[in-house]
C-alpha cells in the first residue's frame, strides 16, 4: 500500500510542476529567459528532493555498502550518497553537452532540412506529371 501512495504522490507532483510550467510559458528558452536559471535550477531541486522514489532508492541501495560494525553508519551513508551524487554529476554533465551539441546541430539541420522538403515536393511533382503524361493505353 505504501508502494502506491509512493507512486500517487510522485504523479501528483510531477503533473503539478508540468502543469505549472506549460501554463506559464510554451518553450524552455522563454521560461528561462522568465525565470532566469537560479529558480530553474531551485525548483528542480526541489522536485528531485522531495521525490520519495530517490528517498527509497538511496535506503534500499546505499546500506549494502555500510559495514555491519562502521562505527558511523550515518555518515557513512552521507559520505556514500554525496560520492554517488559527484558520480552522477560528471554524467549528467556528460548528458548535458551532448544535448547542447545535438541542440545545436539540429537547429543548423533545420534550415538544410527546409531545401530537403523543397526538393523532395519538387520530385514527387515531376513525377505526378510524368504519370499524368505517361501512356496509360493497354498493349
């Protein structure tokens, strides 16, 4: 039962804070642009730490890598999450060039992709004009 109140509550917020942006503003450069970056980055914290999945995730991971005799075992288990979250941050900084990067190339492919569609239209014209010229009488 817990289980699910743990899922019902994560769909309440996450619907909450979609609903919440989509209203304000259609795309995320003017919701940036809005809300300037600090209450960007502010209120995805507060989405990540009051999601109850991470709270489950990092006490059903992280106590399996704590000795049963550590003298600390609460400090341990923060030393254990904040060395999983540096981890983490390389790779979602990884995630995050990658993203810029594509961003960008894919906006530059746009503008190919607009002479792409002309010449394409351009083709399936030509042939319906050769269909249509095309002697359809049967031999």
């Amino acid at each position: 039962m817990s289980a699910l109140a743990v899922e019902i509550q994560s769909a309440i917020e996450k619907e909450y804070f979609r609903s919440r942006g989509r209203r304000r503003v259609s795309t995320v450069n003017a919701y940036i642009a809005q809300n300037g970056l600090r209450k960007v980055f502010v209120n995805g914290f507060w989405i990540n730490a009051l999601n109850p999945k991470v709270a489950v995730f990092f006490l059903a991971f992280l106590p399996q890598f704590i000795a049963p005799d550590a003298p600390d075992k609460s400090l341990t288990f923060l030393w254990l999450g904040l060395l999983f979250n540096f981890n983490g941050l390389w790779v979602n900084l990884g995630y995050a060039a990658l993203g810029a990067v594509v961003s960008q190339r894919v906006t530059a492919l746009q503008h190919g992709m607009g002479w792409l569609e002309r010449v394409a239209g351009s083709l399936f014209i030509g042939f319906g004009v050769k269909l249509a010229l095309a002697d359809n009488s049967p031999h």
